[in-house]
C-alpha cells in the first residue's frame, strides 16, 4: 500500500461501467459541491446502491453530510425502499 494517491473534487458527474462475474455496475461519481446538490434527484431512478464517500478528517462536512443524506432519503423514490447505503 504505502503509496500516496491524490484525489480532487468532481466537478459534474463521471460515468463508469464496471463488469464482475457477468454483473454489470454502472456507476456514477457526482459531485458533491453545495451548488450541484439540487441536481442530485436526477440520478435517483434505478439506483440499488449509494456510496457516500467523505473526507473523515474534514470535521464540518460530517455533518453536512448527515443533512444530505436525510434529504436524499426523505426524497419520494420508490428505490429508497430496497436501496442500500454505505458511507
């Protein structure tokens, strides 16, 4: 491991489609800056699964984060019901 890998901000969204044992993930990194938020819901229908990432060492976020995600779940998505969520 012992290697540094530098990361920056999604500006928009990037669209990868990752193939494991015949099963197909289309995944889509948004990004998560406050002014493209609102267009968030766009990318809701069909979603099974959301991965939260957040810099854990960037205290304030947290709980910006903790908001997002009762926004996003309280948005009327009928995949919310069988959707899973790991942060």
């Amino acid at each position: 491991m012992n290697e540094v890998v530098h990361t920056s901000p999604t500006i928009g969204s990037n669209v990868e489609e990752i193939v494991v044992n015949n099963t197909h993930f289309l995944m889509w990194d948004i990004g998560g800056q406050e002014s493209l938020r609102s267009s968030w819901n766009t990318y809701y229908t069909n979603t099974e699964f959301v991965i939260i990432v957040v810099d854990s060492t960037d205290r304030e976020r947290i709980s910006v984060t903790k908001e997002e995600l009762y926004r996003m779940l309280a948005h009327e998505v009928s995949c919310w019901s069988s959707c899973s969520c790991f942060m």
